[in-house]
C-alpha cells in the first residue's frame, strides 16, 4: 500500500496552506496559538472565507456549496486547518444536518437552508439529548402535537452544545406516544426566536458555558420544517450518528 501523497495532492496541500496564510485573519491564529477555543465571531468569519472556494462543506456536492473532495484531499485540509492553526468549520451545519437535508429533506428545505448553512448564515445546535434520554435516546419525552400547519413542541433539551451562539435547532420529538418509541419520534428543524423558548446556560468545570438546557413550552413550528417523514425521525437520527 502507498501512503505517499501524489503530485497533485501535494500541490493541493501547497494551495490550501498558501490560501490560509494569506487569508486567516492575523487576530484569530493568535488567539488560537495561545491555546484558546474560537468564539462564534471567529468561525463564523473564518468559515466564510473558506466558503469562497467549497471548502467550508468539502465532502459536500458542488451544487450545494461544497468543494467535492476526494478523502485525501479532506485530510489534507483538515491537517492543514490544525496546523495553522483555524477554526474548523461547524460540525453542526456541516458534517450532521447539511448531510440529513441532502438524503431526507425536500427541495424547498435544500434550497433554504444548505446555502445558508455552507455559509453559517443560520447557526445550528443539535437538540437530540434530555435528562432523563441520554444514551437512551429514544426515550426523549418532548413532545410535538399537530395542529393543523404548526406542531405544537413542548419539553427540554438538555446538554445542548452551542446553543447560547445558536439562531436554530434541529431536535427530535415525539409525535406518536403510543407508537414503539423509535418509530413516534420526528425530526424537526426550530428556528430559536420562536416565543416559548428558554436557553439556560450550564456552567462546566473549566469555567464556561458552552452546553446548555433548551426548554420549549408551546413552541409553534412550521409543519413546513418537519424533516422526512412524520414518525420516521429516527431513520434521520441514525443517519446523522453515522455521519457524526
């Protein structure tokens, strides 16, 4: 087996650190140097300078923004983003839910968000985890009743990674309780400006609060943002693990 980069994987590599030399903001390498995490400002501007050649979504199609690389060209740029070091683009938009709208979600929803995430003009978090369902994901109790163009969530997320940062959540909830809990469950995509919800942040042991609880009382969602199909939530959460 050759492990060995070839010609032009090579200059590749020689691209991709002459573009993040000349175009990762002086301010950003610094503070990452010294050993601290990139805030919101500083993904958010980095991401979309990559943006401008594909290579915030790089394993993504072109024609949703991405840059279309083969693995070895995705390693190398990621090596390359740990070298500078850079930000790395936003696991939530990029590697989890952009992924789950290309396979599960209708065109409308690709159109409206794949952009916008490739650009992370929508930041998401991911709502999957609550107190009592955590490894047991599917015992999750949050709720979602149809009414007519709306359902109507109700519940808490807990462990919520980003979304003090976050403008929106992709979340599971349940729409069918008398179902076998893996099939009543749904996908749901909730812009977090929606009156009815709380983000607490939790203070962990290094000081921060980059996780946080997520609760939700009679939050009116689009049935528009069901993603997939109603009670068939669970084939989108085992495709985002594995994409994860």
């Amino acid at each position: 087996m050759n492990l060995e980069f070839t010609s032009e994987q090579l200059a590749f590599r020689d691209e991709v650190r002459a573009f993040i030399a000349a175009r990762l903001p002086d301010t950003i390498r610094a503070r990452l140097r010294q050993g601290h995490l990139p805030n919101r400002d500083d993904t958010v501007t980095w991401q979309r300078i990559l943006a401008e050649r594909g290579w915030s979504a790089p394993h993504w199609p072109r024609e949703y923004g991405g840059a279309a690389l083969g693995q070895a060209e995705r390693l190398i740029l990621l090596d390359e983003l740990y070298r500078a070091p850079a930000p790395l683009p936003q696991i939530f938009n990029m590697n989890m839910l952009g992924p789950v709208l290309m396979k599960f979600g209708t065109p409308a929803q690709r159109e409206t968000f794949l952009p916008k995430l490739a650009n992370i003009d929508l930041w998401f978090c991911q709502g999957f985890s609550e107190p009592e369902a955590g490894s047991d994901l599917a015992a999750l109790r949050t709720t979602a009743r149809r009414e007519g163009d709306v359902y109507v969530v109700n519940g808490q997320k807990t462990w919520t990674s980003t979304a003090q940062w976050a403008d929106w959540m992709f979340t599971l909830v349940r729409t069918d309780p008398a179902a076998r809990k893996q099939d009543g469950i749904s996908f749901l995509l909730i812009d977090l400006k929606t009156p009815g919800i709380t983000v607490r942040p939790i203070r962990s042991i290094d000081g921060t609060d980059h996780v946080n609880e997520v609760f939700l009382e009679d939050v009116r969602v689009p049935a528009a943002n069901l993603v997939g199909e109603e009670n068939r939530g669970w084939d989108c959460a085992r495709f985002l693990l594995v994409n994860e």
